[in-house]
C-alpha cells in the first residue's frame, strides 16, 4: 500500500484524486480525463489522500461516489458507524 492508497468498507480504491462540490457531493476520479472534466465543472480536486477529512466536514447528504457512478462507496444518509475506513500500517496513518 502507498502513503496515498485508501480503502472503504473494504474497497481499496484506485484513484488518485477525489472531486468535491464543497457541501456533499464526493467522486472518486480514476484518470486525468475524469479529473479534467470534473475540474470543467468547477469540482476542487484534491489527492485521495484526503477523502476522509473531507468526507467527515461534508453536509449530511453527503455520500462517495465513482466519477463514472458505476461505484458507490458510501451511499447517502450512511452512518458513521457503518463506514469502515483503510488503515495503512506501513505509515501508521489512519485514513
């Protein structure tokens, strides 16, 4: 695992980034086309090292989708109790 990998309910995920609407909106983003057209929509993109914090200070409609939304992650009006996040032991970083 890198410093940047990230896992969901058990999903690692392979994105490098994320995009985010500033309320609740989260998209995973695969690939520098994905990360174009989001940031054309006007989506801040941020290194998937950061989903978690920003999915903690998200609104509570919030919810992590694929950019392609044949993923969903973390549906809406999730708990957090039912969210199980990746830990990487080699940088002894929760994520």
């Amino acid at each position: 695992m890198s410093k940047d990998m990230v896992s969901i309910n058990g999903i690692k995920l392979t994105a490098k980034w994320f995009a985010y609407d500033g309320c609740h909106k989260i998209y995973t983003l695969e690939n520098e086309e994905e990360k174009a057209e989001a940031e054309s929509y006007d989506y801040k993109v941020y290194p998937i090292s950061q989903i978690r914090q920003c999915y903690k200070h998200s609104c509570p409609l919030r919810f992590i989708d694929s950019w392609n939304l044949e993923n969903e992650y973390i549906p809406q009006f999730s708990t957090d109790r039912s969210i199980r996040w990746g830990y990487d032991p080699k940088y002894r970083v929760a994520l």
